[in-house]
C-alpha cells in the first residue's frame, strides 16, 4: 500500500510539472498577445510598389512548447553593407509611405544613415526630407524584443 501512495504522489507531480509549463505558455501569449518564435516580417508600401526590407539583427524572445524562455540575438554587418544602392527603388518624395508588419510594433523608430552612421533619427518616414540614394534603418519593438529592417530608395 505504501508504493501506492508514492506511485500517486509521483503521478501528480509529472502531470502538474506539464500543466505549469502549458500555463506559462499561456500566461506569456496572453500577456504579450503574441508567442512568435521570430520577428515579424516587414514589407514597404509606396504608391503602387511594394519594398522587401533586408533583416538586420534582433533580439528576440518566446516561449517554447516545454515552456521554456528561449531567447535569440542575432548580430549583423551594418547597413550600409546589407543594401544595394543599384538596386533601389526609385520613388516620388511626394508619395505615401506604408508599413506592412506581419504584426505592427508598439512602437518604432526610423534612421536614415550615410555610408558610415546614422545621419538622423525620426519617428516617421518622411520622403521629401530627402533626395537622391537614401538608406533606412527601421526599428520595431515589440513586447517580444527588437527587430531592424533596412531598404535603399532613390528619392526624386
């Protein structure tokens, strides 16, 4: 009889131990809305064209089906060595500018960079503050981590 009680003890704590790793995967989706296991993607609108963005590095996080954190950060070249300038888009510094997130960010910045740093930081894509070949750096942040997106346009 005494090997029946331990039997049960042991019984009960494997099936809790599996229930509070399902729970903490709850627990996370519902406190972030979310569990992607990457970031989401990011395409730009302007006009009628449609922009893929390059990704830059992340840092990243979600709950694995065990329920365990797992947590990426991803380090990568610059910039101005992801993009192509000879392969801009060219666009109107008239024209709207759309953000296409897979899941939008609560919040984001977005950097314009020379060939070696950051020349400016905004809120906003604003294309008439520029002219020419432009380089963007797009910060997402989400309840999850950061992500960056970077696109070249030429700007007339």
């Amino acid at each position: 009889m005494r090997y029946g009680y331990i039997g049960i003890i042991c019984l009960l704590l494997i099936f809790s131990l599996g229930c509070s790793s399902k729970n903490e995967r709850n627990e996370y989706t519902e406190k972030i809305g979310k569990n992607l296991k990457e970031p989401p993607s990011l395409t730009i609108a302007i006009g009628e064209q449609t922009i893929r963005t390059v990704s830059g590095g992340f840092s990243w996080e979600y709950v694995s089906e065990n329920g365990e954190t797992v947590h990426t950060q991803t380090d990568i070249a610059a910039p101005p060595e992801l993009v192509d300038f000879n392969e801009a888009t060219s666009v109107h510094a008239d024209a709207e500018v759309g953000l296409l997130f897979d899941y939008p960010p609560n919040e984001y910045s977005v950097k314009v960079w020379d060939d070696e740093r950051v020349i400016a930081t905004y809120e906003d894509i604003d294309l008439s503050l520029f002219k020419g070949n432009v380089l963007y750096e797009l910060e997402g942040k989400w309840e999850q981590g950061t992500a960056n997106y970077v696109f070249a346009l030429f700007i007339d």
